[in-house]
C-alpha cells in the first residue's frame, strides 16, 4: 500500500492531515527547516505528534532539509540528539554533511534524501544508498516514465514522489533567484518566489513568465502505487488547516475507491496541471499559469449580466451565502468577495464596480467547510524509551537496562491470577518523569505476585535512579584534517558559452577541467561522453562534480581526480568530508558553496570562494518558448535567445533542447 505523506506547518495541521487520512506527516523543527516562514514545531509539539502517530500507527518525518553552516553543526548534531530520545520514522535531508552526521553518530535514525538533492537519475539514488539512505523524494521534474525506470532499477531503496502543490520553476535545490535577486537562500528556508512576480519583455509590460502551474496528479497516484512507489508527497507547509484536512481525504478517497465530496480545490489551489508526469517533450502540456499566480480555486460560473451591485451569473455549481468568491478581470486583477445571495444565480457586490460580461467566477472558499480549533495542549507527550528487563524472585524485584540494574526488597507470594505478568507489564510501562521503561522481558520463574503499592513505589524509586545518572552523552567532536588541497581557478573561467557547466573541458595553466551538468535525462549518454573527452585529453586532468549522480560515477572511476563544484554544496567540512570518504585522496579541492562566504577550519580541503561568481537564476525543464511566450513547437529549432526585464535590470532566457536558463545580462 503506497503512504500518503502530507505537510504540517504546526501541531494542529497535523492532527488534521491524520484525520484527513494521511499515513504520515512531514514537518521541521524551529530551526533547520526549509520552510522558514511555517510555524514549525517545538520540542514538545514533536513530542505530541509522536505519540499521536504511534498511537494510532501513523508516521512522522522531521525535515532538517537546508544547507548548514560550520558553526551550526554542534546545534544540528544536539537536534539529532533529541530526536534520537523519542524516535523518528526518517530525517528528510539535504545536506551532505548531515547525512554524514546522521550515518556515523546516529544509525537509528533513518535516513531520506530530500527533493532539495535534485535526484532525478538512476546514479543519485544508488549512491544515495551506499550512503545509508533508506529513501529518495525524487524530483519533481520526473515524468511517470522515467520514475518507472528509477524505480526497475532501485528495488531495494524505498522511493518518494511529489504529487500534489506548488512547481517550482527552476529544479529544487538548485534554483538561485531568491538568492541572487534579494540574499535569501532557497537552500536555507527563505525562498522570495521571485518565480511568482512580473517581468516584462518585448511583447507585454506584465507577464508572469516563471509561475508554474500547481500540480495536481488526481488518479495518477494509483499508477504509482501500481509501479511500486513507496511514498507520495503533497506540498504545503505554509497552508492552513482545511489544506492539509481535505487534501488528504481527496487522495484517500482515490486510493480508497471512494467516491467522496471533492472539497479540496477550495482551500488553495492555483491553475493546476499533472506536473511533468505525462511530459513528452516538443508540445506538452502548458504548465505556466501567465496571466494569474494566486490561489483561483473552482470555477462555478459566467457572469450574464449586472444590475447595479446585483451580478447575475449562469452557475455550473452552487454558491451559498458566506462562500468566497472571486473575478479574474481582463487586466488579470482579482476582485474577491463574500457572497451574499440573492436568489439562483444572483449575489450581491460589497463595491460599486462594473464587470464585463461573460468574466469568469471562481469560488475559492467553501463556507461549510471551516475545521474547529483543535486543543492540542491536551495532547500528551511521548516520552524517551529506556528497554528494560524485569525480573521477579522471592521478595525481590530486579529492574535492569544498558546502564543501570537496581534490585528493591518486596514481599512476594505465589500468584492466583494467570495475568500477574502482564499485570507487571503495565505497572512498570507507566511514567511520571521523562522517561518510560519499554519491558523487553519479565522473567518470573516461580509465578509470584507482587503487591500493586511495592511494585509502583519500585519504578518510581528505578525511574528516579535512572534520571539521576550520568551519562557519556556524545557530543560533536571536529575531526582533525591537513588542509592540502589545490586552490581551484575563478570559477567564472570554467563556464561555456551558456551554461556554468563545461563538459568539454577548458585548460588553465597546463590542467584541463571538466564542469559536469547537475541536470541530465540520459545518465549513460553524458558520462560516456565524458569518458571519451577525457581519453582524447592530454596533461593533467581535474572534474567538478555537480550532483549526487556525479559522484557515484566518480568513485567508479578512481584513475581521475575531483573537485566539489558549484551545486555540489560544500557548505561545510561535514558536507566535504562525506565526498571524501566516498573518493579518498582523489578529493582534490571544493568551491566554497553560493550561500556562505566564509568557513571555520578545520575542513579535510580548503574550500575555493567563489569571488562573486554569478550562477543562472533558473534551470529548468520548463521551455520558455512553449510555455511561457505560448508559441507552437512546429519549426522550432530548439535553440533561442529572449531578453526580459524586471526592475530595471536586465536579463537573458536561453532555450536549448526545450530546456531553460534564465540568467543576468552581464553589465
């Protein structure tokens, strides 16, 4: 059965997606979480909805999905520490230096390659394997086609997909508007969504040529579930409760065979499309919304005619009193409103404003479907697990864990009741500190019973004890490196003519350096030609690597050396030491990644700053001409150059094979 995993920006969302129907939840902690904006979860709301799912057999992931910092790593490595207290189902990553956290300190700890890793090939999700992950979330840029041949050929890693929310233009994880445009990484949590504001260009002022359409797969989830997807996402940490309630309940109804009330386009939902699931290249499927980038909800009528503020409307669906609604003009503004009827077919305007017949409504809030508050400070917290042994002999009880065995003087008398051992069971599973005992065992040879008071007063003397020791609790150590590394040219002198990639090699100072595409849809292809580029050059030879896929070829290939370019992320020496784990001493130099311009030693190489190398705002398997300047693929020669403008600055839209960069003209 596929897991339907939904977003919680907050507790209450949560309880909400479970309602709903979801097998799982997904959401971040206060800190590290790529959705800043959300309201998050605290330590004891985590320790709420963990208890909750398990209660009721669901699941919950926590996301620690943005690139971090050296000097956050101590922080990152006590989060883990905490989770590690009260379980986890997955820890959704993004960072390479946490996933080595996560692999060398916490291997109960499962963990899932995040969307943000831009794993769309066969290579990333066999790499991602040998380093520990038990899960992908795959891109979303992935037609079913090609998430079936990942999938034939990945049997034994559990796979995620995005189904459901907000496209992004440019691959996630690797899109650099927001930090190019107004200093917030999309990497760390503060992305501006400069793909949903206006450009302009040669034909019109105001075009919104980024703003993808919303995904919505409908029924295409069952033939993921045929394919043997493990897991399906919908996106949405941001929206509210009603989002995340009958989302959930649309796609359960579907998985379940049902045929539910559909309420879900009410709560938020702009012009949607199937994503890039049905994608096939030259005349696709529009997926750019153009005219409007908000929420447009359902279509439920025309406009027929007009008297005053009274607006008659040939209705598709109904409308009640207190339902929003909305009017997308022919300037494309959005007039919104309450409605207040007046009979079929007719409501009644808060302004006096004149419509143009024949306008589109769209209701985009259903009033009967308003969630009450739910009061999740009477929610109770899981507590942290402690296995434990529980051994009863003549007027003794002896309690024993890893750390600490305790025996406590009882009267004992041989028991009457068969149930005495599970009567043990529950004295001992009960817990008024922070800290349970799990019973792994009760041994009770001579079949004794203890009196219910002794047997109570014993685990709260053993819980007490317990609370009372001192540990060696692990804490971050920074491992110790000799800084020898080459100090890797200005980046700007590996780029080719369009891209910030070079496969074809660019020689300086007598050593030849190959940039490798962190985008491909023909894996074997690329690195054969590379391999034969290679074998055609002479001298000393040195290949950046740009996505994970990169370095699972490289490590199969040890008779050349590496460097961690521009979409690897070296954001820290975690994120560099799991790539030097992978190649050795073939590691020979990394560029300091785009969202940080210093590091604290030590680092197993010296990171290269990038001096104010620029990268594309964009790359994307959107093509601009067909989706965005809505022009026929017939004749089209694959190969275009427009110019846009946004507050005064000037850019370049390259398509080349139906694939878009978008980056700033240079001064």
């Amino acid at each position: 059965m596929i897991e339907l995993s939904m977003p919680a920006g907050n507790l209450e969302n949560a309880v909400y997606a479970f309602l709903g129907g979801a097998d799982s939840v997904y959401f971040g902690l206060k800190d590290f979480s790529a959705r800043k904006g959300a309201e998050n979860f605290s330590f004891s709301d985590y320790r709420k909805i963990r208890k909750y799912a398990k209660d009721n057999g669901r699941k919950i992931y926590i996301t620690i999905n943005t690139l971090i910092r050296d000097s956050e790593l101590e922080r990152v490595f006590d989060v883990l520490k905490e989770i590690e207290k009260c379980g986890v189902d997955g820890i959704i990553v993004q960072d390479l230096g946490v996933i080595r956290l996560l692999k060398n300190h916490f291997p109960t700890l499962g963990i899932h390659a995040s969307t943000q890793l831009a794993v769309h090939t066969n290579y990333g999700v066999k790499m991602l394997r040998e380093l520990g992950a038990e899960r992908v979330v795959l891109s979303r840029e992935l037609s079913l086609k090609e998430i079936e041949k990942i999938r034939k050929n990945n049997p034994e890693i559990e796979l995620k997909v995005f189904i459901h929310g907000a496209m992004c233009y440019g691959f996630s994880g690797l899109c650099m508007a927001s930090l190019e445009k107004t200093g917030r990484s999309a990497n760390r949590g503060e992305c501006a969504q400069i793909c949903r504001t206006w450009f302009k260009d040669e034909d019109k002022d105001h075009l919104f040529p980024f703003s993808m359409k919303d995904m919505d797969a409908g029924k295409d989830i069952l033939t993921l579930e045929k394919m043997g997807i493990d897991s399906v996402k919908v996106e949405g940490r941001m929206k509210g409760n009603e989002y995340v309630y009958y989302t959930a309940r649309y796609y359960r109804s579907i998985l379940d065979g049902k045929d539910d009330e559909d309420m879900h386009p009410y709560t938020f939902l702009r012009e949607h499309s199937d994503g890039f699931f049905h994608y096939k290249g030259p005349g696709h499927d529009n997926l750019i919304t153009e005219n409007y980038t908000g929420h447009e909800g359902k279509a439920v009528g025309r406009i027929t005619g007009q008297r005053g503020k009274v607006l008659q409307i040939a209705l598709s669906e109904e409308i009640k009193d207190r339902d929003g609604l909305m009017i997308l003009q022919k300037d494309n503004s959005a007039y919104k409103f309450s409605a207040k009827t007046r009979g079929k077919g007719e409501v009644l305007l808060n302004d006096d404003i004149t419509f143009s017949y024949g306008l589109p409504v769209y209701k985009i809030s259903d009033s009967s479907i308003t969630l009450k508050k739910i009061n999740t400070d009477a929610l109770k917290e899981e507590k942290e697990e402690v296995k434990a042994k529980v051994m009863i002999s003549p007027n003794t009880i002896t309690v024993t864990t890893d750390i600490l065995e305790k025996s406590y003087q009882v009267e004992t008398e041989k028991a009457e009741r068969k149930n005495n051992t599970e009567n043990i069971r529950r004295i001992f599973s009960q817990s008024t500190t922070d800290k349970v005992l799990a019973i792994t065992e009760i041994e009770n040879k001579d079949g004794l019973s203890v009196r219910e008071k002794e047997a109570k007063e014993a685990r709260r003397n053993f819980l007490s004890a317990l609370e009372e020791m001192k540990t060696d609790e692990k804490y971050y150590r920074k491992e110790e490196w000799n800084e020898e590394s080459i100090s890797l040219p200005e980046r700007s002198l590996l780029t080719d003519v369009d891209t910030p990639w070079n496969e074809n090699g660019v020689k300086i100072d007598g050593v030849t350096y190959f940039t490798l595409s962190p985008i491909t849809y023909k894996e074997e292809e690329k690195y054969e030609r590379i391999l034969e580029n290679l074998r055609h050059t002479k001298g000393p030879v040195l290949i950046g690597l740009n996505n994970i896929a990169d370095l699972y070829w490289a490590k199969r290939h040890p008779e050349y050396s590496y460097f961690m370019d521009i979409y690897m992320y070296a954001s820290n020496r975690e994120s560099v030491a799991l790539v030097r784990d992978v190649l050795g001493d073939n590691l020979k130099g990394a560029y300091l990644t785009f969202d940080f311009n210093s590091y604290e030693k030590p680092w197993p190489v010296t990171p290269t700053p990038l001096n104010g190398f620029k990268p594309p705002l964009f790359l994307s398997r959107s093509c601009y001409r067909h989706d965005s300047k809505r022009k026929s693929c017939e004749g089209c020669g694959k190969k275009h150059d427009y110019h846009i403008q946004q507050n005064g600055k000037e850019y370049l839209v390259l398509v080349r094979d139906c694939q878009t960069i978008v980056k700033e003209e240079p001064s």
